[in-house]
C-alpha cells in the first residue's frame, strides 16, 4: 500500500452519504448546508452525529437554537445541494437562491426540501472541538421517511453528487 493523506483516504472511501443540514435563522427562514460527515451513533436511544468545520453559520445556528433537521436529499435537487455547499447562510437565503422547495416538518418551524428521502429531527445534546470542526452529537425525535426519492452521495470527495446506483 501507498502512504497517503486523509483528504485522499476521504476520496478512496466516495461514495459518501450526503445530508442537507438544516436549522434555523433569526428572521425564521430555513438554512441549508451540504454535509457527509455524519453518521449513526446509537438506536437505544436514537442519536446521530455531525461534523461541520468551526466557521459555517449552520453551527452557529445550531449551537444558539438546539435545533436542527438531518435530511437526504433526493436526486431531483442534486445541484442545488452542491450550491448549498458552496455558499453560506449568512450571506445567502439558500433555498430560493437555488430554487430549493421547501415543506414543514410536523412539530418543528424549521422546513426541509420537498424532495428528501430521510428527515432526522434532532435535539443538540452536545458538541466538541476537534481540530478545525465541531462535532455536533444529537438526540433524534422523530424520523421521516419517503421511499419514492432517491438519496444522493458525494463522489471523489466534495466534487460530484449524484445517486449510488
Ligand atoms: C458534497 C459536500 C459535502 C460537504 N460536507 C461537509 C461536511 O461534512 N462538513 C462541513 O463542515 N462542510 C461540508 N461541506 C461544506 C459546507 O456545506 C459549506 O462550508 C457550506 O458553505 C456551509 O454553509 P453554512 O455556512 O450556511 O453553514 C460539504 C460540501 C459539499 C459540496
């Protein structure tokens, strides 16, 4: 084997899963941010977790409100979650910037993109500093589900989105 650097390691191991974190601004509008690094933590008690580096406004807005919403994204919104990747909330409303239609979550004042394969709605229990990102750890209160969209993955790292199959 080659010796290699992480960010490398991180391609070798595409396709990633991709989520669409959303929380929520101070006006009450929805932020969207592209997110792979997640994962499942536990199922007794359900929790996920999430890592976004230290200076994105969707941290900012989950550490001040404690409230976030995990999605995957369906296939017919593939290049607007890569948009939502490459731009920040803080200068930009997100969903009508790249025409991302949004609907309401049962329970919760943050809205998703219409076209989400899994809602995860999450309480933040926690977060930690590691290195350059935060790693946020999540209590899940409810899942969401529709089988009819396709999820999307992240290809050679961060540069293509598009679905596994
Ligand atoms: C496919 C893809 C995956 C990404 N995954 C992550 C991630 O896991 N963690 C992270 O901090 N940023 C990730 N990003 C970059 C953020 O989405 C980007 O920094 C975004 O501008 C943050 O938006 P915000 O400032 O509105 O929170 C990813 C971008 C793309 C295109």
């Amino acid at each position: 084997m080659d010796k290699i650097t992480l960010v490398k390691s991180s391609q070798l191991t595409s396709p990633n899963p991709v989520t669409v974190v959303c929380t929520q601004k101070p006006d009450g509008s929805t932020n969207l941010a592209t997110v792979s690094w997640w994962t499942y933590l536990s199922f007794n008690p359900n929790m996920v977790a999430y890592a976004m580096s230290k200076r994105s406004y969707s941290g900012e807005m989950v550490r001040q409100n404690k409230k976030v919403i995990l999605t995957v994204p369906g296939a017919e919104i593939a290049p607007a979650v890569l948009g939502c990747g490459c731009t920040s909330g803080r200068d930009t409303d997100k969903a009508s910037k790249f025409n991302v239609e949004l609907t309401d979550v049962p329970g919760s004042d943050i809205k998703i993109p219409l076209h989400s394969r899994v809602a995860i709605v999450c309480h933040l229990k926690e977060y930690h500093e590691v290195g350059d990102h935060y790693l946020y750890i999540c209590d899940v209160e409810q899942v969401y589900g529709n089988e009819q969209e396709q999820a999307l993955f992240a290809w050679n790292g961060y540069s293509e989105i598009r679905p596994a199959k």
